[in-house]
C-alpha cells in the first residue's frame, strides 16, 4: 500500500499533485466513483434490511427447519459474484434455455433487464445479504436472555419485546453489518462487470481493469491513483461506521440467548411459504438456468431431449487444458493461502493473548492489518502488487510477477482476518494458566505451541482455513489483474468464457464451481458437529 501511495503522488520520484487533481477532474472517474458509492450504499441498505429480517424470522419464531434455512440462506456468499451475475443473466434473458423450455422467455431482441444500475444494485443487494444476516444472527444469539424474559413477564408482546429491546440492542451489528456490505459491494468487479458494462453503468473496479486491460503497465500511476481513491473512500467509510457502531454499543451481562421460539400460530406456514419462496427465487432459479444452458448444445435453444448434451462439461474437464489448469491452479494458491493462514492465525492470535505486552501490540498491528487489507478492495490490493513485485526481489533476483506465487502471497494479505477471527475467539476463550503452567515446568515456546495451544485451537484454525479456501478459490476481484497465460484461475477462466462469447462453457465451468463449494460447505458442516459451538457460522 506505501509503494501504491508513492506511484500515485510521486510518479516521476517527485512529489507532485498534479496526478491526483487530473485523477478527481476525469469525467469518467467522477461518473465511476459516483456509481461506486450509490450501488455501495443503496445494496448495502437493501441487504443490511433484508438480512437483519432474515435474522429475526428465524432467530426469534418457531419456523420449522431453521438449520436448512440457514445453510441455503449462506450458500449465496459462498457462490463468487460473477457466477451469480453470468446466472442471473442466463435466468430472465430472451435467450435463457430454461425459460425458454417453459415457453415464457422474453422477445428475443428485448434489452436484458439486468444491464442496468438497478439490475446491478439488486444483484449485488442479494450477492451480501447472506452477509449481513450472518452478522446480526450472531449478535441476536449474544444478547443475554434475562432481558427479553423480563420483558415479557411484565406483559410486552413479542412485537413489543423486538421493537423496545432486542432491535435497539441491535443496533451496533446493523451498523457493522452495514459497513461489511457496503465495503464488499464497493470492492465488487463480477457483478458490475458483467452488468455495468452492457449497461453503461462503470464503477470503480471496472473502470480499472479496463484501463489496466487497455493501456497495460502505462497506465499504472493513473491507474494507483483510481485505486487510492477507492481505498481512501473504504476506509473512511469504514472508520466512520465502526465509530457510530462504538456509540450505540451496550455492555451486557448475563449468558447468551439460546434459540427463542416466538409462536407465530396460524402465520407460521405463511412466514414459511415465504422463506422457501425467498430462497426458491435467489437460489434455485438462477442455478437452475445456469444448469439448463450448461446442458444446451448452443445458448439460446430450448433445454429439450434433443437438445441436452453432456458436451459442454466434457470439454471443460477433459479437453480444454485452460479449464483444467485454472482448477489446478486455484486449489493450489488457495491451498497455500488457506494452509499458511491457519497457521498465522494461530501464531498471532497466541501473540494478541499473551503475557508480554511487546506481543500484544504485536498481535494487535496484525491483527489491525488484516482488517484494514480486508476492507481494503481486492481490485486496488492486486495494483499495490503489481506496483511492489514488477521487479526482481532485492538481493533474491527472483521475480514473482506474471507467477501463481504471487496471486496465492495477494490471497494471503487479502483473507488474513476471515482466517484470525475464529482462532482468536477461540484462545479468548483458554485459560492464561495453562500457558504460566506451562512456563513453570521449563516448556520453551515451540513446545507449548506444539503440546497445549495448537491442538486446542486446531479446529478453529481448520474452519478458518477452510472458509478462506471457499473464498479464495471462487475469487475474481484479486485474481483479476495478477493472471497471467499458464497461471489462469477458475474466477477468471469463467470470466473470460463469458466475456469471450463462450456462454455455455462459463456456464458448465460455473455449475461444477457451484457444486464444488456446496459440497466443501456440506464437508466443513459434518465437521462442525464435532467443533466447538459457533465455529462453524450455520450450525447453533
């Protein structure tokens, strides 16, 4: 980020504001940070809204199912943003198969109603909502229990109990969730890419990869400053939310909410008809057309008996090499990322919790670190490497540019907090006497790592690493401008297909994505079942 800021303001190794007031003066940067912040804010509000809704039906009724609701209402997260924009898109187009095979597709002809800021908006509205209903249900479940009972033995209806408690005490986590949304929608290149471009609708991140994808490396100072422009806008956004979260925090006693059961009586199959309904229109639909023209020999026919192929999958898993190889290559730098982050986070969260308060600032200026690269959008994050490793390494002579190494180090800066988060509420949660114990009986600190704290926080350290490995290996926004031919990625593999003309094949590669994250979200849901509680962010 320092070489990002120098490139910007010191183009030529004098410092000079000339890039920066040509920067704010550009008609197209003004027209693209505007869409930025409009498509940011008003989708986190949408989401935000949505999600805190989602949080309360199910936190607080007795609606039937609620871990199955749960498990689908996240499957959305988990699916990369391009594939639910290339989904949808394939789902209410004139050439969509499956509305087609049902005879109510549109006019063929018709302007897709998707390329718009609308169509954007509401993806990404849709894209964070899992999101912010992770955030809000996790602190619906902390609030303590006596205050909601208290209330009701006084005579408050349940109405009354959510409006007059439970939402004011919510207040912090909305807030938070808002930010997250807001940050994950600013950072978001799939969904406006897709979308923004045949609707003219330019955000930040895409206007620069298409001056990166245009102009090459002689766009890098104007390109660094675009990208300061998103970072400072980011991080501002983030430290003002976090400052209006600290305002309306509460500090709460007592222990936390088990799962309430509020009776909806004769509405409770009506809120339920909703929630599947909610989750037929956001889930199935979309993958299901992205299905149906995987299956097509060509986009825009009916998805009928003459018309289904398997053709499609067999080219992109067995005769398509650049397939292959993105698959490869994805698995192996989320691999890396995922495996070294596992054990940072162990390491520095040892660091936040120990007796030394040198180790504690330590562990705190990483921990720092990792949320600000987190807020920071993947887009500028791949520019600030760029900028750092276009050159050999000092005294090394090696060059990590144009090379896989580079994109799983870029994993590793970017996904550090979603792996620290668990394993640092799990040591929250050890007792300091076992490592004073530990320092009596003569035990070095390699040895106490080995013997007592890793084999403790070794499941929160493997879902960790495992949430960053679903991340990483679907992600487009990193990956985007640090790609090179021989080190492709799944996410711009399928970007490529579809941007190319390829339809089918980013469909048939996008469906067998979609399968492989659900079914790493089933294996890492069977082992929530032996961690502890709230390790796995579904389960109760």
């Amino acid at each position: 980020m320092s070489r990002l800021f120098a490139i910007g303001v010191a183009p030529e190794g004098g410092f000079a504001l000339e890039p920066l007031l040509d920067t704010l003066g550009s008609r197209s940067t003004k027209a693209a940070l505007w869409n930025s912040l409009e498509s940011g804010l008003l989708s986190a509000f949408a989401a935000t809204l949505l999600g805190t809704l989602l949080a309360l039906v199910i936190g607080l009724t007795d609606v039937r199912a609620k871990a199955t609701l749960v498990f689908l209402i996240l499957i959305p997260m988990m699916i990369p943003p391009h594939v639910t924009a290339i989904s949808w898109i394939q789902a209410l187009g004139p050439s969509s198969p499956l509305l087609r095979s049902l005879g109510i597709a549109p006019e063929v002809g018709s302007t897709h109603p998707l390329y718009s800021r609308e169509g954007v908006i509401l993806l990404l509205s849709l894209q964070h909502t899992p999101l912010a209903f992770l955030v809000v249900r996790a602190a619906l479940r902390a609030q303590p229990r006596e205050l909601s009972d208290a209330a009701r033995i006084s005579g408050a209806s349940a109405f009354r109990v959510m409006w007059r408690v439970v939402l004011p005490l919510l207040v912090p986590a909305i807030v938070a969730a808002f930010a997250l949304t807001f940050v994950s929608a600013l950072g978001n290149f799939g969904i406006p890419a897709l979308l923004g471009i045949p609707g003219r609708y330019t955000t930040l991140p895409v206007l620069i990869w298409q001056r990166m994808a245009s102009f090459g490396v002689g766009m890098l100072s104007t390109v660094a400053m675009i990208a300061m422009l998103m970072a400072a806008v980011a991080v501002v956004a983030v430290v003002l939310l976090n400052l209006l979260q600290r305002l309306g925090r509460t500090a709460l006693i007592g222990p936390p909410r088990p799962p309430l059961a509020i009776r909806l009586g004769r509405m409770r199959p009506v809120v339920e008809t909703g929630l599947w309904l909610f989750i037929a229109a956001v889930l199935v639909l979309p993958l299901a057309s992205l299905l149906a023209t995987a299956l097509v020999r060509t986009y825009g026919l009916p998805l009928t008996l003459d018309t289904i192929t398997l053709d499609n999958f067999a080219e992109i898993l067995v005769r398509q090499q650049v397939t292959l190889r993105a698959f490869a290559n994805s698995s192996l730098a989320a691999g890396l990322a995922a495996a070294t982050l596992g054990m940072v986070a162990i390491l520095v969260s040892h660091a936040m919790n120990g007796n030394s308060w040198v180790s504690r600032l330590v562990g705190r200026a990483v921990e720092l670190s990792g949320d600000v690269t987190y807020a920071v959008p993947g887009i500028v994050l791949s520019i600030a490497f760029i900028l750092t490793f276009i050159r050999p390494l000092p005294i090394l002579g090696v060059s990590l540019y144009n090379t896989l190494g580079l994109i799983a180090l870029a994993y590793v800066t970017a996904f550090l907090a979603i792996a620290l988060k668990p394993v640092a509420a799990a040591f929250a949660q050890l007792d300091p006497s076992l490592d004073d114990a530990a320092r009596v009986a003569g035990a070095s600190y390699g040895r106490r790592m080995r013997r007592i704290f890793a084999p403790l926080v070794a499941p929160a350290a493997a879902s960790g690493a495992i949430l960053v490995f679903l991340t990483a290996y679907n992600e487009i926004t990193v990956s985007a401008l640090l790609w090179s031919p021989g080190n492709e990625t799944i996410g711009t593999t399928i970007f490529n297909y579809e941007d190319g003309g390829y339809t089918t094949l980013a469909a048939a590669m996008s469906a067998v994505t979609v399968g492989v994250t659900v079914i790493l979200m089933m294996l890492l849901d069977r082992m929530g079942r032996r961690l502890p509680a709230g390790t796995v962010p579904w389960r109760d």
